[in-house]
C-alpha cells in the first residue's frame, strides 16, 4: 500500500485524528513523512502478501492482513523464505552517536528523560521504542517512593511491617493507573491511539475458527480469550 493510503488506513481507524488532504503533493509538505514512518512503510511493503484479495478494500483491518497491498510477501522463517533469519531496521548511526554523547555527558541522578527527547526517539525509531522508554523514565521516577518508604523501614526495624506490606500494594495499584493515563496521553500525542485496529498479528496465530465479521461481514480469524 502506498503512503497516502495508509494515511487515509489510519485516519479511517481513528489512529489520527489529522484529516489526508486531497492533494497528495501539499500532504506530503506539511505532514512530512518522519524517518519512523519511512521504515514502517518500508517494513509494509516487505512483509505485505504478494496477491490480496480483490474483493476487500486495501484499508479494511484483517487479522493476519490489516493493510492488504501488492509486497513481497517475506515473512521470516515462513515458506518459502525459511532462509530469512529476521528483519530488523537499519539505524541512524549519526542519531545514536549523538544520542548516547548526550545521555553519557548527563548527571547520573536523572531518571526522567525529557519530553523533547521521547518525541525525538518516537520520530526516529516509532512508537513502540518510544514507549519503551517512557515507560522506563516514568518507572524509575515512581520507583523513588518505594525505594525511600523500604529505606525508612528498615531503619525503624519494621521491615516486615504489614503497614509497609499495604503500602506498596497501594503504590503498586497508583502506578499501574498514572501509568495508563500516561500511556493515553502519548497515544494521543503520537497519533497511535487506537493502533490495534490496524496492527498485524502474528503469522503464526491459527485461529480456533473462522467467523463472519459482524460489520464488515468479512471472514476473520476467532480464538475465546
């Protein structure tokens, strides 16, 4: 599938909420392409099935095909390519320099990377990098009240205080919560909210049984959760 259409893909789903423009040229000038989003269009038309299906929209979400288009067809260790090992990105070796020159010069006691930087790692490398590591930025901050209460614990030789024992349980329940939060408010920053409408499954997945798709009335793959 060419970029325009899977912009209108991600548009239709809800994925942005940043409407194509009709003229493709003007498009492409002021919603420029990110070096993510080269390497996940890249990715599509390595992976996409050689012969889609004629019948189906090329922006109708399937559980193997979500985005069906003329491709490659190369899935790794699948017939008949069992000889592809892998595929992985090529990376920006000028971005990583920079990148880790920047973080081996900072103090030590900086857990929080800033949200400039995120932005910038979710341009380079996409979403899921960037979650990554908003999540590890967003963990070691709530880690500092856990990490101070067992301190103050085993100073006071409580350390197996049923208080300290509910306490982290409270903590446990307020993080996975902020974090949720958290993870909507990027999504939505990103413009990845509701990705999984469009997200390819595992290859590997063999559905318990085909069922008709109540909207779309296409046959999808169903297995009971």
């Amino acid at each position: 599938m060419s970029s325009p259409l899977l912009r209108i893909a991600d548009w239709l789903h809800g994925i942005t909420c940043v409407k194509p423009e009709s003229d493709l040229a003007s498009s492409f000038i002021s919603q420029p392409h990110t070096p993510a989003d080269r390497l996940h269009h890249l990715c599509n038309i390595i992976t996409r099935d050689v012969k889609p299906t004629k019948n189906k929209s090329p922006i109708t979400a399937h559980p193997h095909h979500p985005l069906v288009g003329v491709g490659a067809g190369i899935i790794p260790r699948q017939a008949p390519f069992e000889h592809v090992c892998s595929i992985f990105p090529p990376h920006d070796v000028g971005f990583n320099k920079t990148w880790l020159s920047q973080w081996s010069d900072r103090s030590h006691l900086t857990i929080q990377i800033p949200e400039i930087e995120l932005d910038r790692i979710k341009e380079i490398y996409g979403e899921s990098i960037g979650y990554y590591f908003a999540f590890l930025s967003f963990y070691f901050q709530a880690l500092v009240f856990p990490t101070l209460l067992g301190l103050l614990f085993w100073a006071t030789g409580m350390a197996y205080s049923s208080i300290y024992s509910v306490s982290l349980a409270l903590w446990s329940i307020i993080f996975v919560e902020m974090w949720k939060v958290k993870e909507k408010l990027l999504a939505i920053k990103w413009n990845a909210f509701n990705c999984h409408k469009v997200e390819k499954k595992c290859v590997k997945f063999i559905p318990k049984r085909i069922i008709t798709h109540f909207v779309t009335h296409e046959p999808v793959g169903y297995f009971p959760w």
